[in-house]
C-alpha cells in the first residue's frame, strides 16, 4: 500500500473507477509503512489481509494495525483463478520479509529485499538482516527460477536480472 490511509483511499478508489475492479486482499511484504501503511483503511474496506506471523507479531509490538491472517512458512490464496504463493525464504530488507508469487503468469513480487537495477545501494539497513540477505536472495533464485517478471519494493519491475544485481550490490558493498 501506499505509506498512509489516505493515499490508500486514493489507490482504492482509482482501482474501483478506473479499473473497474474491487479490492479483496491485501498482502504486504513486510512490517514496514510503505507496506502496511494503508491497512487501516483497507480494513475498514473489509479488504482480507495475510501476513507472515512475523510481520503479525512486529506490528502488535509497534501497535501497528495488524493484518488479519498469519501464516509462518508458505501460504497460497486463491484470487480468482490465479493462486498468489506467499514464501518466506528469510530475513532481509526486514527479518519479516516475503516473496509473492504468481505461477501462472510467472511474476514474483519481491519487494524491498529486491533491488530495481538503477539501486546502487541497499537502501534502508535499520531493521535488516543484512548478515542473512545474500542468502536469502539466492533461495528465491532456486525456488523460482523461471520468474518472468520480478518486481521490487520501489523503482522499475525487471526479469531476474533484479534478483541478481541485488546479489551483486552486497559483493560490491563487501569490498
């Protein structure tokens, strides 16, 4: 979501208006406001939320609005007649972050655990598992080696090169 419920409220509308669409679930990637910032609102949508318990249990300690179903490894939610596979596959950006994956158009959500290709840095440290992160990335690159299309927490979406130029940023940084 958007990092706060107002920019949510305009997200939601323009999906209802221009898209013609409605809203039914929410899964943020991780703790963090410019993940979880619109939940509030969406909650008041009736808008269904799926977290990693981790997430779940971060955000009752900040007193955060807490999504509403938690999940510990992997979960797969029906949207339509797509299957949205949620994985964690470890700490990274956050110690709480997951991928999203959608197996029928090969699109992996990575979000701010992956990189857009003009990054030259890692971003935001302060709540990362930096010692965990290479590792992390290099699961994702073995569980979902045919994504098409990878999109990260900001910037352009891209193909897997994403996943790599991440990889690549910590063995620079490691310099």
């Amino acid at each position: 979501t958007p990092a706060n419920d107002e920019r949510t409220a305009m997200l939601v509308k323009w999906i209802e208006e221009g898209l013609k669409a409605k809203l039914t679930t929410f899964i943020p990637n991780h703790w963090h406001g410019d993940c979880l910032g619109g939940l509030a609102y969406l909650q008041t949508k009736g808008v269904k939320s799926y977290a990693n318990q981790m997430t779940i249990d971060i955000a009752r300690k900040e007193k955060l609005p807490v999504p509403d179903y938690g999940f510990t490894d992997s979960l797969t939610v029906k949207l339509g007649d797509m299957d949205l596979c949620c994985y964690y596959p470890g700490g990274g950006h956050s110690t709480d972050n997951i991928v999203v994956w959608i197996p029928s158009e090969k699109i992996l959500f990575g979000g701010c655990m992956v990189k857009e290709l003009k990054a030259t840095g890692l971003g935001n440290l302060s709540d990362a598992a930096v010692a965990e992160w290479p590792s992390t990335i290099d699961k994702v690159m073995r569980k979902y080696p045919d994504a098409r299309i990878v999109i990260p927490g900001h910037g352009a979406y891209g193909d897997r090169e994403l996943l790599l130029h991440t990889r690549e940023l910590f063995q620079k940084a490691e310099k």
